[in-house]
C-alpha cells in the first residue's frame, strides 16, 4: 500500500492520500457488524455496516477503492460510547456498480447517497466521519446541507477533494474549473457578458499554466514506482472529474491530518527523498491552515509521521481526539 500511496502523492498531495489502488479491506474482527442493502436511488443499491453501540449515531465513510469494512476493527473501539454505521460507496464491493460516467459518481452524487442512507434508516443528525476520499462526502454534505448532520471528523480526509486552497489552488480542481469556462465558447452557450467571459478564462488559463509547470517540476522529483501499477478502477475518472471545489463547511469540523506522512523505513538517503519529504509536509501544512483559515467550525490536528490510514497506526490518538471533539457537540 505504501508504494500505492507514493505513486498518488505525485500529484500535488492530492492524490497521494486518495488510496486508489491495492484497497485494504479488512474483514477480521470479534465484533462482526451485521450488514443490509440501502436503495439510494432506483436500481442503486448501497452496503451498509451496523456495529451496534449506543449514543449518538456515528457514519463511516472509506477512502477511494476500500469498502466499509476497512473500519471492521476501529468501528467495534466506538460501540461504547456511540452506534456506529459505515457506508459502502457505490462503485465498490457489494453496492451497486452504475456505469463509470461523471454524473453517476461526482460529488453531489456521492453526497446525496449518504443523505439517503440517513434518511432511509431514520438516522438522527450522526456525526459523519470520512478516511481519505470520504472527506469529499463530508464537505459535500457539510456544504450543502449541514442541518443534515450534527459535525464532520476527517481522518486524513481534509485534502482538495473536501476543501480548495484558496491561497494555494489545485491542479486538478483548477483544470476542471477552466475546462467549465471554456465551454462557453460552444455556440449556443455563448454568455451575454463577453468580455467577461473572455478575461476570467484567460485568467484561468494562466494559473493552470503556472500550476501545470510547478506540477512538472514535482514529477520530476517524485520516486519512480518500482515494477507495473495495476490498472486503475474504471470509476477512477468519473469521480475525479466530478470533484468539486468547496469553500468552507458550516458543520463543527475535526480535521485530523497525518503531517508529515510517515513513508517507511528509509533505504535512500539522497536529496531527492528529502526534497520529496518536504513537499508532502509543505502541501499537507498547505491543506491544514486552509482549513483553519476558510472553515470557523474546524478544529485542526497535526499527527506527525503517521500513515494515511491514521486510525490504524495512531489509533489511541485519533480515538482520544474524537472523543473531545465529540463531546463539544449539542
């Protein structure tokens, strides 16, 4: 997973904490959560996982390519004090598959799926608490409809998916915003203002030609991945393409990140690997202060030299820090 995780960070942070490929999916467990399907929308169907507990409900959402079950043993650590529930996101393991296009996987999707889940099982405002690309389930909801839920806990999950960097930007949110501009030169879709039109496009397409030249320049210096990558899964692009770029969010936020990431042992010692080093810590900095300046409600941890999956090897952390932002809640 460590390689997998190398090879995503090569793009500006972003993907280095979206586990996209060799999923961890974890079935081992003494407390096994009894599991149901959940119709979200017709024909579309979703896993979701019931670790029991009692107190307030709390919904477990997984990073990009792992299912529900990746929480099987940090769920049963939550039972005590709350009910716990994890959703499986379409696309993945036992839920539905819809064809691999933007508008069956984007962020409004993937966020109205878990506010049909908590409406179809009559969940009372949870607490949603995303991993890696669960953070875009969060702030979709959180951003759109936050009377829906009662606060948000990103673990590892606060990356551009779940908030752009006003200070910094990102590629990839930055490209798909410019190719929306763009598609007002279409005939028929020509807007009445433009000049206007003219000049934020040409704005854009200067800060994705600087982007697109820094991005260059850490490719350059990012660690080959030894051996062939395993193809990606095929809702890979229309996820991706449906990233949106959210301001803020207006529910209590706890933001855990793992900053710097820990990348194991370290065999190479040379300059490269430290500059490599340093620009994850550098980008990771960059997401944490946008959420402390954009986002009033977030409460933001650092956790050095943890992994991305920071519920596994820093678990008593994360728990305790739940716990204390958990109970702060009304």
């Amino acid at each position: 997973m460590r390689r997998c995780t190398r090879c995503v960070l090569s793009l500006a942070t972003l993907l280095a904490c979206v586990g996209i490929l060799n999923a961890q999916t974890s079935r081992e467990t003494d407390n096994p959560p009894t599991v149901q399907m959940v119709t979200v929308e017709p024909g579309i169907q979703l896993e979701v996982l019931d670790w029991g507990g009692t107190g307030r409900p709390l919904v477990l959402i997984p990073g990009l390519g792992d299912t529900a079950h990746i929480f099987d043993k940090f769920a049963p650590k939550l039972t005590a004090k709350y009910h716990v529930y994890g959703i499986t996101r379409r696309g993945f393991g036992a839920s539905s598959k819809p064809a691999p296009v933007t508008a069956n996987y984007d962020a409004d999707r993937l966020g109205d799926d878990v506010l049909a889940v908590i409406a179809a099982l009559h969940i009372d405002h949870p607490v949603l608490v995303g991993h890696s690309l669960g953070g875009e389930e969060l702030s979709d909801v959180g951003f759109r409809h936050p009377e829906a839920v009662a606060g948000l806990v990103y673990l590892d999950a606060g990356y551009s998916y779940a908030l752009y960097d006003q200070t910094h930007g990102q590629i990839l949110l930055d490209g798909l915003h410019l190719r929306d501009l763009l598609t007002q030169l279409v005939p028929g879709r020509i807007p009445s203002d433009v000049p206007k039109s003219l000049s934020d496009i040409l704005e854009q397409l200067k800060l994705v030609e600087k982007e697109v030249v820094k991005y260059q320049e850490d490719i350059a210096m990012s660690p080959r991945p030894v051996g062939p990558s395993p193809d990606p899964p095929p809702t890979l692009y229309p996820i991706f393409s449906g990233f949106e770029r959210f301001p803020t969010v207006h529910d209590p936020a706890l933001v855990i990140f793992a900053e710097p990431h820990d990348f194991g042992p370290e065999q190479d010692h040379s300059a490269a690997r430290a500059a490599y080093e340093a620009r994850d810590l550098r980008n990771t900095e960059y997401k944490a202060k946008a959420f402390e300046t954009q986002v009033p409600t977030a409460h933001v941890v650092r956790i050095p030299h943890a992994s991305h999956y920071i519920f596994r090897s820093n678990e008593e952390e994360v728990l305790r820090e739940m716990n204390a932002f958990l109970s702060t809640l009304p």
